[in-house]
C-alpha cells in the first residue's frame, strides 16, 4: 500500500465526505468513537478497582476481561454499521447508475422507432439503415452495462470463480484485438498488438481473460481522444504473464488514482469529456485479477496518456 493510500485511509474527515455521509453516520468515525469509549472505560475500571481492591493481579484480570466484552461489542456494532453502511451506499449506486446509464440508450431506441413508425416523417430508405445502427449501438451498450453488473453480483455473493483450461494465448488475444481494430480505426486510433511468441498455451480462465482485456481496451478507446495509438502487449515474466495496455488518452488525474477501482468511480476528466461508461469495469478487472493471485497496476499522467499493468500465475 503507498503512503497516499494509508494517509488516505487515516482522514476519516475526507473518507466520510466522499461517502456522502456526517460524521455521526460514518462507520470509520464511529469506530474511533468507539475506542476512545473503551480507553476511557478501561481507565476508570482500572483506578475503581485499584482503588477498592487490594489484590493488583485480580484488577489486572477484571479490565482485561472488561476490555474483551467492549472490544467485541464495539466490533459486533461497528461491523454492523458498515453493512449497512456498504448495502445502503450499493443500493443508491445501482439505482443512479442504472436510471443513467439505462436511460439514454433506451429513450434514444424510443425515440429512434417513433420516428421510423410515424406517418409525418418520411425516412428515406437509404437514412433507414443509420437509425438501425443507432439501435443497435444502444442495445449493446444496455447488454454491457447488464453484464458488468451481473459479474459484480457474483463479485458480492461470493459465487464469483475460476474454470481454468489450456488454451493458444496469442490467439486469444489477437481475437480479442481484431475485434476492437474496427472501433479504434473509427476513432482514428491505431491499435497494436505484440505478443510474446515463445508463449503458447497456458491455463487460464479464457472467459475473464476476455473480460480482462476487452474493458482495458475499450477504456483505452473510449478515452483517447482525437485519434492517437494503443498498444497492447504481453510476456513472460518469472512464473506470471505480465498484460500491458497502453494508451494515449486523456490519463488520470493524480487526486482521483487511489479511486481507480472503486466500484462505480469515474474520473472528472471522463464526465466533462462526457466519455460513456458505468464505473464498473475497472472494478471489475480487480476482482478478476485478484481472484487469478495476479496483480493490477497503472501508471498515468493527465492529459498525456495511461498504462494498465496486470499479471497472472502460470
């Protein structure tokens, strides 16, 4: 953990503010309170009982037992807290993602259909065929975001696994660049992919590999603007396969990286960018790696371009 991150962690002030909720809400605050309680009550049980009982190791054993009980209680209540903390925060997540995120996509298919069935506008044949691919462009955006938040839900029930099989790496991932060259070179992007040809087959869970990649890429799209190049790239490093996208977008701003894979997080330079997204899919790829005993990792400077670093066992 870098010193920004627990420096971080220790301004409960700035943790409570960024949740959005008061101090006397705030499971971090309240569990400060709480043992600043216990300290105190542990002094007074020790001055009463030095006070009123002779013998020094019966004291001893009576605050200690005192600090046992309080130190559960004090646990049992904040960790309760902070569900219902985590639960509440989730819910209101979900529901503002998905009333914005669903909602564009799907006003724009009304829309699109209401204009193609009216009977005063007459829409040339040749103009039919832009307002299908309109349709399908908010479809897809609509099957993404169900997606993302489907492997979140397993993320939060626990269910969320690995099925290794062996399979031609190289392959896999120029598959999965092939794909998105037809999207870069709308974007005016050049999109490379370098593999390292002494790997072949390895065992890895193809399925959230391709989760892993496509939202590394596409977020390498989405955020380069005015045309540029992404490289993709992979090798063998020890015993792991070190993955690395590296794009030339708008970057991270340095206040908001420790933020970066939080789930639903999304920097200010993408919303004034208005760069599409749910703020899900680097939580995402987190989880992925994480669960693989990988690594995630990124190095960015804003306005010049980012780099996503990850790896895998093999």
């Amino acid at each position: 953990m870098t010193l920004k991150k627990i420096l971080y962690q220790l301004n409960i002030v700035e943790q409570c503010k960024k949740s959005g909720v008061s101090l006397w809400q705030c499971p971090q605050f309240l569990f400060v309170l709480m043992g600043m309680v216990i300290l105190i009550t542990i002094s007074l049980a020790y001055l009463i009982g030095a006070r009123f009982i002779d013998n020094p190791e019966l004291v001893a054993i009576i605050v200690m037992i005192i600090t046992g009980i309080l130190l559960v209680i004090s646990f049992t209540i904040t960790r309760s807290f902070e569900r219902l903390f985590e639960v509440s925060k989730l819910k209101s997540e979900f529901i503002n993602i998905v009333s914005h995120q669903l909602r564009s996509p799907l006003t724009n298919i009304k829309w699109t259909f209401e204009v193609l069935a009216s009977k005063e506008f007459a829409v040339k044949p040749e103009k039919k065929e832009e307002y299908y691919i309109n349709v399908k462009e908010n479809i897809a955006r609509m099957v993404e975001l169900v997606d993302d938040l489907l492997v979140v839900s397993k993320i939060e029930e626990g269910a969320f696994t690995l099925h290794k099989k062996e399979i031609d790496l190289g392959q896999l991932i120029d598959e999965l660049v092939s794909r998105y060259k037809v999207f870069a070179k709308a974007s005016d992007i050049d999109l490379i992919f370098t593999p390292d040809k002494n790997i072949h087959d390895v065992m890895v869970d193809p399925s959230m590999l391709k989760i892993l990649v496509e939202n590394l890429i596409d977020n390498a799209i989405r955020y380069t603007k005015g045309g540029g190049k992404i490289e993709v790239k992979f090798k063998k490093q020890g015993k792991e396969i070190l993955f690395s996208v590296k794009d030339e977008g708008v970057g991270i701003p340095e206040k908001e990286k420790i933020f970066i894979f939080q789930k639903f997080f999304r920097a200010e330079n993408a919303l004034k960018t208005r760069t599409r997204g749910s703020g899900l899919g680097l939580y995402v790829c987190k989880s992925i790696v994480s669960e693989s005993k990988g690594k995630i990792w990124f190095d960015s400077q804003e306005g010049k371009g980012t780099t996503f670093y990850f790896t895998i066992p093999i």
